[in-house]
C-alpha cells in the first residue's frame, strides 16, 4: 500500500510563517505536523511507500527533510510556483500516480492536519471493507457546512457527497482522509475527463461513490485545523500527540 500526502498548498493565510517554508513541516510538539503523520501511520505496518506530493516552491525543503528518513518517502514536484497557478488536490494525485507509475492500494491524505486519535484504526476499517473509504464527523454548527465536504449516508455506506454545499443535505462532514482500492484509483483520470473536480481532495469521493461502494467510518477523535498565525499559536502550546484508540 502506499500513502500519498498531499503537501502542494502555499499556506497563505499563515504568512509570513510559510512564506517560504511549508506547513507541514511546521513544529507542532516536537515535530513537524507530517512527521506525526507519518510515524503513526508506520505502526500499522502497512505502508510501504510514502509519496510526498509538493510544489516547486517548497520540494526543496521537503527534500532536506527526506534525507533524514530511513523510510521509504519520495518527493514529487509538481511543477507549480505560486498559489493562482497549483494543479488542484485531485490533479496533484493523478500526477503522481503518472509519474511513479503507481498501481496499488493507497491512502491519501492532507499533509497539514493535527490528530489526537490514530490512523491506524482507519487503514483496519478499508482492509475489512475491501471498498474504498472516507471518514465522517458530525458538525453541529450549521453555519459551516457550506465550507466542508458533506455526506450522505445509508448506514455506513456514503449515498452522496458535495463539497461545499450551498444546501447541505446533512451534518455528517468528510475530513481530508481517504483510501482507494488499486482499481478505483486507476479511475482518477476518468473522473477528471467527466468533469470531477480537481481543487478540493474530496471532489473524487463525490464521482466516486455514484459508480462504486464507499464507506465512511465515523472519526474517533478530533482533528485541528492549523489555519492561521493564532490557531497554530494555540496548537502549538497544547498539543500532546496522538493516542492510540
């Protein structure tokens, strides 16, 4: 299985923090947010390549940092310079999988998200499912779901999703974590010459779930969005790692 961490955004509301440097390798406890990631992802002992998908900005940077694992991880650079002209989360995928000529079972995930529950219970829950899967939270303030990927659901299984609604049909949210099957990740390319979108990472899930099964299992902790200079303040001060549940 690999893992790709999508890591090809320019973080422009933590300027002038990220101006040059990338947010996922921002400090957070003791190590940068995707080390976190990572080495709880590791555990399971499923993964056998890391994929970090950058833009040409900042692959330097996570260049540097690779040369300190003694993990498979590999760096791939977008291509793109400046915040008006990225490919988009979907695109970026696709990209990758064209140039490491990908063909497996992967995860995906967004690189600049702090956890305090484990991955791990979620790579058990698709390998059970044997389906592609989402995760699922309940937001209670109304208020935000046109700015979140929204779910519809028969039990577990995902009827629909829309990301950023402007009549949410529920308040069921999918957080950037997904797992596609070796064959439903081979139709990225086909979801994109539909017309998927190719900005928000959740645009697949949405053509997906019309033409094959997917699954959401509901997030068993909290999830912190890093996403300006006073909430990275506060993460970083409070923040005491993950716990395995």
């Amino acid at each position: 299985m690999k893992c790709l961490i999508l890591a090809a955004g320019y973080a422009t509301r933590l300027y002038p923090l990220t101006e040059n440097f990338p947010k996922p390798l921002l400090d957070v406890g003791g190590k940068s947010i995707v080390d976190w990631l990572i080495d709880d992802l590791r555990t399971a002992n499923k993964i056998d390549e890391f994929v970090i998908i950058s833009n040409h900005k900042f692959a330097h940077c996570f260049d540097d940092w690779a040369k300190e694992k003694d993990y498979k991880v590999t760096i791939v650079d977008d291509g793109t310079s400046t915040n008006e002209t990225r490919l988009g989360a979907v695109c970026d995928i696709q990209f990758a999988i064209d140039k490491l000529n990908l063909d497996d079972d992967m995860m995906v995930l967004a690189g600049d998200n702090v956890l305090d529950f484990s991955l791990t219970t979620f790579l058990s829950y698709a390998t059970e499912k044997n389906a592609s899967c989402v995760m699922r939270y309940f937001e209670p303030k109304k208020e935000t779901l046109p700015k979140r990927g929204v779910l519809e659901l028969d039990g577990d299984r995902v009827v629909s999703m829309e990301e950023k609604p402007k009549e949410p049909k529920t308040q069921w949210c999918c957080p950037p974590f997904y797992f596609y099957t070796k064959a439903d990740a081979k139709r990225i390319g086909e979801a994109l010459n539909d017309g998927c979108g190719y900005d928000a990472p959740g645009s697949f899930i949405a053509w997906l779930c019309q033409k094959a099964p997917v699954y959401a299992m509901e997030m068993p902790g909290s999830r912190y969005d890093v996403g300006n200079l006073e909430s990275y303040t506060k993460i970083k001060n409070e923040y005491r790692g993950i716990t395995k549940c």
